[in-house]
C-alpha cells in the first residue's frame, strides 16, 4: 500500500508539472494582455513608452523564459504579483477565496450525494412504480437543467414570488455560521442538483445490477432481514462506481463554483479567476488554476484509496 501511494504521488507531481504548462500557455494565449487592460480607459500612449512599461512588467520576454520565472516561483510557493494591482502578493488574496469556494463545494457535494443516493435507492426499490417515475423526472432535470439558468432562475422568482433575496453581502462561517449558512445553501443547493442527478442515475442502475447478484439471494435465502441485505450487502458494492464519478466530478464542482460565485456575489476561487481573466492578470489565473488542479488530482488519489475498502477483492501491489 505504502508503495502504491509512493508511485502514485510521483505520478500526481508529474500531471502537476504537466499542468502548470498547459495552463501557461493557454492563460497566454489569450488576446491581449495586462497592460492593456491596465490602460484601457487611459487613451492611447506612445508605442515606446508602451513598450517600456511592458518590459517593466516581464511581458516582452520569451514565453520560455516567463515560464521558467514563474515555475522557479512556485517552488518556493511564490504564485508571483498581480500585474493590475502592483505589489500585489496573489498567494495571500488566493487562500483568502479558496475556504469559499471549498465551502461551496463540499456543501454541494454533501447534498448530491444525500440527494443522489437517497432517491437511487427509493427508485431501484420501488422500481416500475410512480416513485421511480418521479425520481427519474428528477434526475432528468437535474441532468438537463444548466446551472447559471437555474441560479438566475431561483434569483429571479425567489425575490419576485416569494420576497426572498437569495444574493446578499458574504459573511464568513467564523463571524455568523447562521448567516453564512443561509448565504450558501441556495448556491450549493444548485451546485449539487447535477452531482444529485447523476448519482442517483449510477446508484440506481448500480442497486438493481448488484441486488440480482448470488450472494444477495444467498443472503436473503438465510433469514437476513431486508434492510441488512439492502444497506450492508448492497448498497456498499453499488458504491464502487458512485465513488468513481463523486471523484471524476469534483472537477465540475469547483469549476461550476465560478458561474455561482458571480451570481450570488461569492468572494471564492471562481470570482477570483473570473476578475482575473477580464483583466489578463495572468499570475492569479494560473496561480487559481494550478491550486483547483492540485485538489483535483489529491481527490482522485483518495477514490483510489477508497477502493481497496469497499471492494475486498481491490489489492495495491
């Protein structure tokens, strides 16, 4: 096991690094650049003193050597200075956002899977009645349904219908856990409608496939009560693929945040990246990046581990 995790960190470093370049060169690619933005409401300069400010800024250079600066960076957790805001550190406003946006997503990941795994199993139970009909309903729309429309939506009619305001100033869980609450259930909530939906596809599917088993028969053939055969027989080995997409979409999770965060005025990772992208402030994007990445890559490391505990017949040579 120790091994396996070994080889398995190596390889996490490598997709990092491989990362770290993919996300230099798109960030490049991008047209224009920081000091135009920076400059945009200025009026027009001289293509010398332009010139001079971009060699100020470190963005005449070589698109090797700017790279080389800035990994030379991260290895000492120097994620660089913001180019809009000058002598901006980006390490300290990124830890700032990244409590947000993992607070929305674990919130959003606790509800898909209460959501998911609750109505798969109602709906594998009582297969072919309405209940399925309406938990597949469900599923359908939450499968269907984009996530910017629905927040717009239920900002939309919340306030129009229901006098309820759904967006208001953030307030950290450590100065009013309530009112921090309050302020990310409606974000999280449509965060996790799509992870709900299909978890509850895959649990179903997953429930039904499992329950024609033989050792379900063998067990219920026993005398075993059919809530035991149910949850401790059945629903673990319907897990393993559960686990495979709880981890596949965390990615979605935090990239989905971005589009909420907007929305409801979240202080998070995803607002930062979106401010940063309109202003070409490249070291915040890809410092933004590189962290969302790392989360994503120790995520999939620990659906691995989770395998080897629910499926018995899982070894790590």
């Amino acid at each position: 096991m120790t091994g396996y995790i070994v080889r398995r960190l190596i390889g996490a470093a490598f997709v990092l690094f491989l990362l770290t370049i993919v996300v230099f060169l798109m960030v490049r690619s991008m047209p224009g650049d920081a000091l135009i933005v920076k400059l945009g409401e200025t009026g027009r300069i001289p293509d010398e003193q332009l010139e001079e400010l971009r060699d100020e800024m470190g963005l005449d250079q070589p698109l090797v050597v700017q790279y080389v600066n800035w990994f030379s960076g991260l290895v000492q957790l120097d994620f660089g200075d913001s180019l809009i805001h000058e002598g901006r550190d980006i390490l300290p406003y990124i830890l700032r956002a990244l409590p947000v946006t993992l607070q929305l997503a674990v919130y959003g990941l606790a509800f898909g899977l209460v959501m998911g795994i609750s109505v798969g199993i109602l709906s594998a139970v009582y297969r072919g009645t309405a209940i399925d009909l309406v938990a597949r309903g469900i599923a359908v729309f939450g499968l269907a349904a984009p996530v910017f429309w629905v927040g717009l939506v239920l900002i939309l009619y919340g306030s129009l219908w229901f006098g309820v305001s759904v967006t208001r100033s953030y307030v950290s869980f450590a100065d009013d856990p309530w009112v921090n609450t309050q302020i990310m259930i409606w974000p999280a909530l449509i965060l996790g409608l799509n992870l709900g939906a299909q978890i509850m596809r895959y649990t179903r599917s997953s429930m039904l496939e499992v329950m024609k088993q033989d050792y379900i028969r063998t067990a219920s053939a026993k005398g075993l009560p059919g809530r035991i055969v149910l949850f401790r027989h059945g629903l673990r080995n319907a897990f393993i693929p559960v686990i495979t997409l709880v981890g596949t979409q965390f990615a979605f999770l935090l990239s989905g945040s971005v589009v909420l965060e907007v929305l409801f005025r979240l202080p998070g990772l995803g607002r930062l990246t979106y401010e940063a992208i309109l202003t070409r402030d490249y070291p915040a994007i890809q410092g933004a990046a590189l962290l969302i990445g790392t989360f994503v890559v120790l995520i999939n490391l620990l659906v691995d581990l989770a395998y080897g505990y629910l499926d018995p017949r899982v070894r790590y040579g």
